[in-house]
C-alpha cells in the first residue's frame, strides 16, 4: 500500500510540475508583460457554463501569452464581483469581465447604483454573443416574434407568455417586442403579453415545456440542440428571431429588424457584449497594456475559431471608445426602460 | 478490450488520479465534487475531449464517495449529500464498528454508483423524457415529501424537531428573491454580505463541526479521548459481505431513488440521500436501531447519494439539463471543446457516451478499491488525539468554507457564526439535523411552490388537481406523516413503560 501511495503521489506531482511548466514557459512579450505574476478575473455570472465564462475563459487563456501572466477566472456572481472590483488593489490584479448586464442591472434596479459604468475604468469590449434570440414550441402557430403579435392581434382571446430573466439582457429585449407590439397593434394586443419571470436557461425552458411559457428567451448557444431534426415532438423548439444586429452565419433566423420590429421609429437591435472592468483608479500602464494585449488575441486565428466553437464573434472596441460606446449603448437603452411595463403589473 | 479501445491510457490514468484527488476532496469537511470539478475544468482544455470526461468523472465519483470518511468517522458529513450518513455511521464508529461502517458504506456506495449507471446506459433517453414530465408542482411535492424526514428523525420530541426543521427553512430565505431582485429578510447592515443567503456549506459544517466542538471542549478534552474508541469491537464487529444478505431490497430502492431524484432537475443530491433514508426508515423492522448505529440507514443514505451520480447525468447527457450543480459544471466542459450537450448528444457522439459509460464502471471500480482496501489506514484518524485533530479540522473548514465561493470572506464568519449556533441548539434543545434538512430544501421548495402557482395564476388547488403524479405523491406524504407521527407516539410509550 505504501508503494502505491508513493507510486500516487509522484505522479500527481510530475503532472503538476509539467503544467506550471507549460505555464512559465509560454513566457510574454516582453512588451505587454505586466507585473503582477497573477490576475484574478472574476465574472458577473455564477455558471461556468454560461456564456460570460466561456468567453472570459477564452480570452483569459490566450491573454496570459500576452501578458506574461497567469490568470485565473472566477465565477462569482455580478454582485459578488462588483464587491470585489470596489475592494481591489488598483494595480490590475483583479479585473471583472461581464457583460451589458453590468449597467442594464444598475438601470433596473437589480444592482447597486455605486455600480454604475462610470465608476470603474472601462476596458476594451472583446467579443458578442450574437445569438440571443426567442423561441417557442415546434408546433405553435407562429413562426417569428412578429408573427407571434400578428397572430395575437387575429385571435383575441388567446394570450402569450414571455419566459425571461428580470433585470438583464432578456429583459430589455423583451421590453423592445412589447413595446413594439403596442406600438403597432395598440394595447389590445399588448395587455395580452404576459412575463414569467425565471431564473436560469434550464428553468425557462422547463417553463416552455409544462406550458407556462408560450416563448423563452433562449440563446444559439444554449437551445438550437432542441431545434434540430430528430427531437421528440414533446422537447422540440424553434427560433422566432434574434435580437443582434445581424444573423448568425450558418443559422436561418430572422433577426428582430429583419421582422420589421421597431421601437420609437428605429429598428430594434440588441448586441450582447462582453468587456472588461477595472477599479477606477487602476494603474494607467496595466489598462493600457490590457488593450494592447487584447487588440492582438482577437487578431489570432486559433481565438476566433475557439469563440466560432460556440458562436461567439469577435469584437474589438479600444479601451479609449469602449467608455462613450457603452454610454451611449446605456442612453439608447434608458429610453426603452422608461417607456418599459412593470413587470409586476404584467408577471402571470 | 473495448475498454482500451474508447478510453485511452492517459484517460484510464487520469480517471484513477480524479478519483482520488475527488476522494480527498470529498474526505475533507467544505471541499466537494463540484468544488473539485470546478478547480480542473480549466485544465480539461489542453486535454483531448476524452481524457477530459475521464478525469472529471473520477472527480465526480471520488467526491461523492469521499463524503462518507469524516461522516463516519467524525461526524461531520464531508458533502451536503452525506448528511444521512452521519446518522448511523458516527453510532456505529461509537459502538466500536468505524471500519465496518466504513466498508458498509464504500460498498454502498458501489453497488449504488453501478446500478445507476445500468440505469443511465439502458433508459436514459427514456427516463429523461419521464423527467421533463415533472413540472414544478410534482417537484414541489417531492420536495415536501423529503422534509417529511423531519418528523421521522425528531429525537424526542415531534413539535421541537419541527420547529427546528421551519427555523432551517426561514434561515435559508433570507437572500433576494429571485423573481423581482428583491431583498428580504436581511439584518441590517449585511446587505452586501446576505444577498445571495447564507451558503449552504459553511452551515452545514459550522454547525456539525464547530458546534460539536465548541460542546466538548466545554467539557474538557483529555489527550486520550479518541483513542478510547475501537475500529473493530469483538467478532460482531468485522465487516462481512452477508451484511447485505437482507439488504438487497433496501440497496435496490436506495439506489433507485437516488438514481430517480437526481434526474429530476434542481431537486439535488441531498434530496436524494433524505428520501432514501425516510424510506429505510419507514419500511424496515426495526426502525427503533435506526440513528442509534443500524447498518440499514447507512446503506440507504450511502446508496442513494451514488446512485445519484448516474441520475444527474441522464437529464445531462439525454436533454442538456444538469440534473445537479457538479453536472451543471460538467456542461462547461464539455462546451469549452465546443460540444453541444442536448437530445442528440448520445445519438451523434457514440464515442463520448461509450467513454462516459466506460470511464463510470472504471470510476467506480477504482474508488471502490482505493477505499476498500485502504479505509483502515483512513480509519486511523479516530486514534489521532482530539486536541491535535480538531484545530486542524477548524483550519480545513475554514479553508473549505473560505474556498467553496471562490475565496469569500464571509463565509468563514458564516462558519464560525454557525458553529456558536450550533452549540447554543444543542444547549438549548433544537435538534441540528432538521433544522438543516429545512435549511438545505427550504429555498428549493419555496422556488417550486412559487413556480406552479405562477404557472397556474395562483389557484392553489393546483397541487391537488395536477394528474395522478401529484395525487400518488400526497398519498406517500401523509403517511410518511402518518407513521412518524405514529412511530413518535409509540417510543414515546415505550419511555413511559420503562420509566415505570
């Protein structure tokens, strides 16, 4: 027994020699590199296996490279990690990645409003999830969100409910269709748009499936294997569009401008993005070596095929636009929630 | 041979390595298999897709088993899941049986790891359609179902171990309710430390460990105390495979239940190994041994938190819906390789369902070896003295509790605040085990309640009318009510008898 302890406990430390080794010697540009020997990257969302920790995962791994550093993603839960950020040294040794969920909650109320975007330095946006979309059963009687309003506009005694998440992206795209369907159809129609507000991806499907949703706000990621030919009837999905502003290649779903969806005369559009936060008052050459750092992943091909896995998409704003291109993301948004229902009034 | 042709040497190696580093985690109070899984999912991308189910499924199977050494030996329950074991495996240790109890519950735990995963490899498209067939009014049934517990394990008196089991369902609400971002039931001042709740591990822990501490130390810690127990008291004493002679019905339905709870999605572990229990309990005959060392109960709690790893991947592997929070973990491998996991995972990825099959039968094989045959140097720790083995227990929960949410401070004062509250219950007569059982189901419950009345625009006569599912789920409830109601009156009679 001795021996086969022995024989364990080498083993287990050659392998861990061998992977700091891969580590350390992947070395850094000498340019980018940075001092800290460690970054820590906490993320807005508790799942790793969600999108925010896949993309944070990625990035982290190639910018290590870069940066000459090791970094470690955490997933701890928006508020744990806005707290966090507000404690962190200014050095960069904790940064938070996240996504628009970072202001939209301060804007709905979900999070503290000593977390707004102006009060922490704002790094480079690094990638989208295009595919946000809605969906509903494979047998409903609508085959886009835009149908789905005509259809209730024809049958005025039905109804239809909306599974989404309160206080985040699946919120304010649903505040886009209702008002959308206000606008075009009148109350009437709108009154009959009800919200089952849900927590996670697997509770809002459940809801599609016991019949207490008639559509979930999903993603390509996450729901297109029940779209597929082959799925049990019972299961079985299909997009009504989705919400960025262009499609996914390789998928045939409208996007919600292609449906003609509108909201005060624009097209409504939403990108889910994904950027960096740091402390306000982070050490200005760690900032800018993190842009630097990350300009160069998204150009590496190996990166971009890794996000294509799940169809993510690159893209780079610089740190120095990246402020007044979320502002100015936030200000759009701001009008809709306005104008938005309360979700109190229209929760089933 | 098939064995080698789907799973590598490297796969077979790394699946023996996530076995026992999971049995050490599991081993350790506040370290758990998805704690485990969470540490090396970043290293499964330099790994071959494979390789990568290997290692996670030994840490899968190593973490749950692992659970069951300082449940037995110590009785602190290393994972939420071995909460049951500590029932009677911490007696029997007492009654001088730790190394039979050990070994009772390794093989448990096998015989439940393996059953379940028959079950996973011939019914799990089958089952997994069964399973989205539970809305949230029969999960919410099941959920009451396992809290029926309460009354069956109230030692002495029923109204106090139900207040104890309500007082556990109040403490885990406070946080923000989920469907309005609300916060509630938060003392002031600990907004930012309670807005998720009290973490469930640092509970558990604090008041089984530090609570039981903080009493002997009261009453003074000789240097020998532990070394006062024997591993194997007399002949009685040795473990011997006929244990299970009369067993077979009680491990078949264990491991069953266990299997069938963890395919429910969001019902958990812990439900598993509780209902399990409950039913041991209820359908044994001599219900009376049970808490008191009964080898019975801790082949029930043991087999079903098994059989849940083979359960929680059904829904996995036939859906694309974790059936647990290790297995939600385990979805993130599998998309960091850009597998999609969903209703044609096993139809378009024969391989990787062969090497997931495969690498459970090696996990479980592995850990059952590696346990079996090196439980009595384990079993050891009984003899380490107490003033020696507890400061070190203190600093490994500390460690567990500080890690469990990715380095959170606050869970450390979770720990300790618990760990005084556990002390002052035992002083002042709240029984800790239903209070937790409240603890660990009260948030679910409360989830699935509001989800059918949501579902059903708050007619509340929807828990009645929902299908013969929720009629034949009411039905086990009163009389799991019935007989502890009924179990509780007769003790009672029996301690009047003798007393007289």
């Amino acid at each position: 027994m001795k021996n086969i302890a022995w024989m364990t406990f080498i083993v287990m430390t050659v392998l861990l020699l061998s992977a700091c080794g891969s580590k350390s010697a992947s070395g850094g540009d000498s340019e980018n590199s940075i001092d800290q020997s460690r970054v820590r990257v906490v993320i807005g969302s508790s799942s790793t296996g969600g999108d925010t920790y896949q993309n944070a995962e990625a990035v982290s791994r190639y910018l290590e490279d870069g940066l000459g550093t090791n970094m470690k993603v955490d997933a701890i839960g928006a508020v744990k990690a806005f707290d966090e950020l507000s404690t962190a040294k200014d050095d960069g040794s904790t940064v938070m990645f996240f996504h628009d969920m970072a202001y939209l909650g301060v804007e709905y109320g979900s999070f503290k409003e000593e977390n707004k975007l102006e009060n922490w330095t704002i790094g480079p946006v690094v990638a989208i999830n295009p595919g946000n979309a809605f969906l509903t059963s494979g047998d409903a009687p609508y085959d886009t969100l835009a149908e789905s309003a005509e259809w209730l506009n024809e049958n005025p005694e039905e109804t239809i409910t909306v599974a989404i998440q309160a206080g985040g992206v699946s919120e304010i795209v649903f505040d886009g269709y209702y008002l959308w369907a206000k606008e075009e159809f009148g109350t009437g129609v709108s009154d009959r748009i009800n919200v089952y507000v849900t927590g996670s991806q697997e509770d809002k499907n459940q809801a599609l499936w016991d019949g207490n949703a008639d559509i979930i706000h999903g993603s390509i990621g996450s729901n297109s294997e029940y779209t597929k030919k082959g799925v049990e009837d019972k299961i079985k999905m299909k997009f009504l569009g989705v919400t960025a502003s262009e499609r996914v290649e390789g998928y045939d779903i409208p996007t919600m401008a292609e449906q003609g969806i509108t909201v005060n005369g624009k097209e409504f559009t939403f990108d889910k993005e994904f950027f960096f936060l740091m402390p306000k008052e982070v050490d200005e050459e760690f900032a800018t070596k993190l842009d630097q750092a990350v300009q160069e992943v998204v150009d590496m091909e190996n990166y971009q095929e890794d996000l294509q896995k799940n169809a993510y998409i690159t893209n780079y704003i610089p740190a120095k636009e990246s402020t007044d291109y979320l502002l100015e993301k936030r200000e759009e948004v701001n009008q809709i929630i306005e104008e938005a229902p309360d979700l109190d009034k229209i929760a089933q | 041979m098939e064995l080698i042709g789907i799973l590598s040497p490297m796969s077979i190696m790394l699946c023996f390595l996530g076995v026992l580093i999971g049995i050490i985690f599991g081993s350790i109070p506040g370290m758990t298999a998805t704690m485990a899984i969470a540490i090396f999912l970043p290293i499964t991308y330099a790994l071959d897709m494979i390789d990568s189910i290997g290692l996670l499924i030994g840490l899968y199977v190593g973490g749950i088993s692992g659970g069951l050494v300082p449940a037995i030996l110590l009785n602190i329950p290393g994972t939420p899941s071995s909460l049951c074991t500590t029932f009677d495996g911490y007696p029997m240790t007492q009654n001088g049986q730790g190394e039979k109890a050990l070994k009772v519950g390794i093989t448990a735990s096998v015989i439940g790891g393996l059953l379940s995963l028959t079950i996973l490899y011939f019914f799990a498209p089958l089952l997994a359609s069964v399973a989205i067939d539970f809305s949230s009014v029969e999960k919410f049934l099941i959920i009451i179902f396992a809290l029926t517990i309460i009354a069956s394990i109230s030692k002495g008196s029923l109204l106090v171990g139900m207040f104890s089991g309500i007082l556990g369902v109040f403490i885990s609400l406070i946080g923000t309710f989920a469907d309005n971002n609300e916060m509630r039931l938060i003392p002031p001042g600990l907004e930012d430390q309670l807005v998720y709740g009290f973490s469930l591990l640092p509970v558990l822990i604090g008041l089984f460990a530090i609570g039981q501490m903080l009493i002997e130390a009261e009453e003074g810690m000789k240097p020998a105390t532990h070394q006062n127990i024997e591993l194997n008291k007399g002949e009685k004493s040795k473990f011997k495979f006929r244990v299970f002679k009369n067993q077979i019905v009680n491990l078949c339905r264990s491991s069953v239940l266990g299997t069938f709870i963890g395919i429910l999605p969001g019902v958990g572990g812990s439900a598993a190994s509780i209902t399990a229990y409950s039913q041991a309990k209820s359908f044994s005959k001599k219900p009376g041994n049970f808490g008191k060392g009964e080898p019975e109960g801790l082949i029930a709690s043991e087999s079903a938190n098994n059989g849940l790893t083979g359960g929680a991947l059904i829904p996995l592997l036939s859906l694309g819906i974790p059936g647990d929070s290790t297995t939600a973990i385990l979805i993130g491998a599998f998309l960091l390789q850009g597998i999609e996991v969903g209703p044609l995972f096993i139809p378009t990825n024969p391989d990787l369902w062969s090497g997931i099959i495969f690498a459970l039968i090696l996990a479980n094989i592995v850990m059952f070896a590696l346990m079996f045959f090196s439980i009595r140097y384990f079993a050891k720790i009984v003899y380490i003295p107490k003033y020696i083995i507890f400061p070190i227990i203190i600093v490994m929960c500390a460690v567990g509790s500080y890690a469990i949410n990715n380095g959170v401070m606050f869970d450390v004062w979770t720990l300790l605040l618990f760990g005084l509250a556990g002390y002052i219950f035992m002083k002042i007569g709240i029984q800790i085990p239903p209070f937790l059982i409240g603890f660990i189901l009260g948030a679910q419950c409360e989830k699935y309640f509001i989800d059918s009345l949501k579902g059903s625009g708050g007619d509340l006569t929807i828990f009645f009318t929902n299908g013969p599912v929720a009629i034949g789920l009411w039905v086990l409830i009163i009389a799991a009510l019935a007989y502890a109601i009924f179990d509780n009156l007769r003790s009672k009679k029996n301690e009047t008898r003798e007393a007289a």
